[in-house]
C-alpha cells in the first residue's frame, strides 16, 4: 500500500470546494435553500480523527520498540487503510465545507453568522481529520527492510 499523494489530497480538497460552492449556487439559483451542515457533523471528523490516532497508536509502539510480532499484520493493514481514507475524507470535507464559506462570504446579502460559523467548522474539522489520518498513516508505516537509499518510501504495512 502506498501512502497517499499530496496531489490527490490536493484534487480532493479543489474538487470538493467547487462541487460544494456549485451546489450552493444551484440551490439559490433555483429558490431553495441552501445547505448548511449540522453541528454534528464537524464534532464526528474531529472524533474521527482521535478514533484513527488511537488505533494506531499501539502499531506506532511497536514499530519503535522493534517488536513487530506482537501486532497483528491484518489489523495492521486494517488500520493503515483507515488512515489513508480518514486522509482522504478530510480532504474532501474540508473542500466542500470551504466551498460552503466561500458561497456564504460571497453572497450580496449574507445570511446568519451562525451558518459561516457551522461551514467554517466543517472545513476546519474536515482538516484535522486529514492530519491525522496521515499521521496515523505514519504511524503505520514499517521501517526498510535494506539500508538502500534508492527506496522510494518505507514499506506500508
């Protein structure tokens, strides 16, 4: 498995801001109201993002302490894929919730302070989800097998 690319965390988050400024614009356009998410939703990517960082926590132990047959290679695994869809998902949310602000803010009359605070929290909870699925990412990361300096990465479990 390899670790995820700062370009498609770049995409992700590009293409979630336009999806989510668009899908404001389309819904005044058409005399609906717009979306505004939930105070939920930025406290579950926050709780997210602790729940990865405590999961990988015990991997990262025992990567450091050097005794990695007491870590189950499939939880391992499990876990590493986590991580790199908390990463992804991070950097997905937090585009749509900056898209969200950035309708929001440019809107001629602005509505309740309440909604740009809720969308500001989501793209801030959307990047504390991304940080710490790459953390936990590399948490999960084994050392090199060889000493070679040619090796791309450290193998991921």
């Amino acid at each position: 498995m390899r670790r995820v690319s700062v370009p498609v965390l770049v995409a992700l988050a590009l293409g979630g801001a336009s999806v989510g400024f668009l899908v404001e614009f389309m819904l005044a356009v058409t005399g609906r109201r717009v979306i505004v998410p939930p105070w939920s939703l930025p406290v579950t990517l926050v709780v997210a993002g602790a729940v990865v960082l405590l999961l990988a926590w015990p991997i990262r132990r025992a990567v450091v302490a050097g005794t990695l047959r007491r870590v189950n290679p499939f939880q391992a695994a499990r876990v590493a894929a986590f991580a790199k869809a908390c990463a992804l998902c991070g950097a997905l949310l937090s585009g749509v919730g900056g898209g969200i602000t950035l309708y929001l803010l440019t809107r001629t009359v602005v509505g309740s302070v309440s909604s740009v605070v809720l969308a500001v929290a989501t793209m801030v909870a959307g990047v504390v989800l991304l940080v710490a699925g790459l953390i936990a990412e590399h948490f999960c990361m084994l050392p090199p097998d060889d000493p070679n300096p040619e090796q791309e990465d450290a193998a991921c479990v």
